[in-house]
C-alpha cells in the first residue's frame, strides 16, 4: 500500500517534501471526529481526512475558491470552538507567530488539538511573504510561550531527500523522480541516529500539540 501511494504521488507531480507530509498528515488524522479548522487550506490533501471529520477550510488568499481568514489578525471564530486546528506549511507566512499560536489555542475546544506541519530545510516560498525557517527548538519554544500543555515534533525527510527535493524542478520527467526519490529515502534510513539526533537536517517537522 506505501509503495502504491509513493508511486502513485510522485508519478503525478508531487515532490518528496508533498509526500512525506502527505504520509505524516494521514497517520496523525487517523480516527479523528467533530470539526477542524484548516487555517491554510489546500484541497490536495483533504482525501486524507477520515470521513468523520468535518474540515472546514479557509485561506489568507483572495484568489482561492474558499472562505478567507487572515490569520495575521484576531481569528474570527468563538472561544473553544473546534476540536481540531491545522496549520500546514504556513508558519513562515504569519508576521507575529506566538499571537496566532495564542489565538489557535483560545480557539480549540478542551483537550483540543492543534496539528502544525513547518517546512525547514526547503526552498523559499514568497506565498506572499517568506518570515522563517524555525528548528525544533524554536518550534518547541513558540508553543510553549504560547500556552500548549504538551507538544510532539515529528521530523520528516533527512539530508538525501532534502537534496532531492530542493532538485525537484531538475527532474523532469516522472520516471527519473519515482527512481531517485526512492534512492533518497532508502539513503535516509542508512544515517546513523546518533547523527540524525545530535545534527538534525530534516525537510521539516510535523507539530502535534494539546490545548
């Protein structure tokens, strides 16, 4: 089944940072219900979401088909409002990062959780605006500063599949991708853990944090 949807994905056009993401995202969805709150929606991933939940999405831009919420500002939504929040792969994009986590946290419900995916080692993203690439610790602090009870960082990617993947746009056709993204994430498994724990280098971090 991991090996159909690698294929299936990379033969499509997503690159290896997508996909990894896409894996992660769909192990930590898994038996979620109620509502969710998708702060930077894109429909690419929605098949992921278990039917259970409903997910409602909204975007800082203006030129997408969905609600829009600018998350540069107060959230328009109650107190303790949904059971889940999802961040993903926009972090870098928000101008005062521990006002929104603030106000992520006074929206969920309690024992609410908050999934935030942030890109690391990756190209710029000027989608306006392009702010940081925070570490592990830098995550961990921002949560904590903004009031999480607990929090799990997730890495996914390490130093082959970072080469790769800021080399996607040289591969241009999809048989070479499938081939060599797969030699990547192979190569990933081989780095010692010693290495992988005392100097991370990873393509990002997928956040898990309860209210």
């Amino acid at each position: 089944m991991a090996i159909i949807s690698f294929t299936t994905q990379i033969l499509a056009g997503k690159t290896l940072g997508r996909y990894l993401f896409n894996k992660e995202l769909a192990r930590q969805v898994r038996g979620f219900t109620g509502t969710a709150l998708d702060l930077a929606g894109n429909r690419s991933y929605l098949e992921y979401m278990p039917a259970t939940l409903t997910v409602r999405q909204t975007n800082i831009s203006t030129e997408l088909d969905m609600e829009r919420v600018n998350f540069n500002e107060q959230l328009p939504f109650p107190d303790s409002s949904f059971d889940y929040i999802f961040l993903f792969n926009a972090l870098y994009i928000v101008r005062e990062p521990e006002r929104l986590m603030r106000d992520i946290r006074r929206l969920l419900r309690p024992n609410g959780r908050a999934l935030v995916a942030s890109p690391f080692l990756q190209n710029e993203m000027r989608e306006p605006h392009d702010y940081c690439r925070l570490t592990s610790e830098g995550l961990t602090n921002l949560f904590i500063s903004a009031g999480f009870s607990s929090q799990k960082l997730i890495s996914y990617g390490e130093r082959f599949s970072v080469a790769v993947n800021l080399l996607h746009s040289f591969w241009y056709f999809s048989f070479v991708r499938l081939v060599i993204y797969a030699l990547a994430c192979a190569l990933d498994k081989v780095i010692p853990p010693r290495v992988k724990a005392r100097y991370p280098a990873p393509l990002g971090y997928f956040c898990v944090l309860q209210k």
